[in-house]
C-alpha cells in the first residue's frame, strides 16, 4: 500500500525533471539566437584596449582632427590637420597592410617630412587592390581610416 508522501514524493520529481528539461530547450533556444544587437563587435577586437582607444578616438572628434590622403608610386602621403585647419605636428602614425595572397600583415610606419605632412614608403611587391588602414595618435588623441589602394 502506497502513503501519500510517496506520491508527493514522486510528483515533486517527476516537476523537477521536467523543470529541468524546460531549462534545457530554454538555454538551447537562447544559445542558438545571435545575441545583443547593442553590442559593439569591435570590442572583442580591442580586448581589454577597448575602452582607451574610444577615448582615444572621440579626443581627435572633439579636435577637429580631419586626414586627407593622396597616393603617388610606392607612397602614400598624409596631412592630418585640425578643427582650425592647423598641421597637427610629431603624431605617431602607422599603416596596416593586409597582403592576402601572401597572408601577411604589414606595420610600416608614417615619417613626418614636414609640420602635419607624414609619408609612408610602400614595398615594390605591392599589386593589386589591398585594404589598409592607417592611424595616428598623439597625446590621447587617435583618427583611425581604412583605405582600398589600387596598384
């Protein structure tokens, strides 16, 4: 003969493992949407930088910072200027270079030939069409630009 408790006992299993269950196709349901649409996808590319090179980035907004770019054979030169149209003197520059067809990845740096004017010397064995992305920073302030180039 079975007690009552037995059969409180074997309900309240019985509705844990459904609970359970439910729990699961909840959390696999979750696991297969894509996520926050709010969230910035560059973070996980910035790491723990993230936050800095914001900063950085809205600093040169708020400056005025504006880069103008022209291309002669085998360089690429840059006037970075300000809000007031000033050179913006002695900024570290860099350029990326994504060679895809030789999966490399090229950091040459920017030389300043003159006040706000830098220069980039590109390799001969340069061809094609190549996504760069160049960027300068001078005290806490960084413009970051990312250019196709045709050769």
């Amino acid at each position: 003969m079975s007690t009552p408790n037995r059969h409180i006992s074997i309900f309240l299993i019985i509705l844990l493992i459904a609970g359970f269950i439910l729990f699961l196709i909840w959390a696999g349901r979750q696991a297969g949407t894509p996520g926050s649409r709010i969230s910035d996808q560059a973070y996980y590319s910035k790491g723990l930088e993230y936050t800095h090179t914001q900063a950085e980035k809205q600093s040169a907004v708020r400056q005025g910072w504006q880069l103008r770019t022209e291309m002669s054979p085998q360089q690429l030169h840059f006037t970075l200027v300000d809000a007031d149209e000033q050179p913006v003197a002695k900024a570290r520059g860099e350029l990326t270079l994504y060679l895809s067809a030789q999966k490399k990845v090229l950091h040459l740096p920017a030389v300043e030939i003159s006040v706000g004017r830098y220069r980039v010397d590109l390799p001969q064995i340069i061809t094609g069409s190549l996504p760069v992305q160049v960027e300068f920073a001078l005290q806490g302030a960084r413009i970051s630009r990312q250019l196709l180039i045709n050769f």
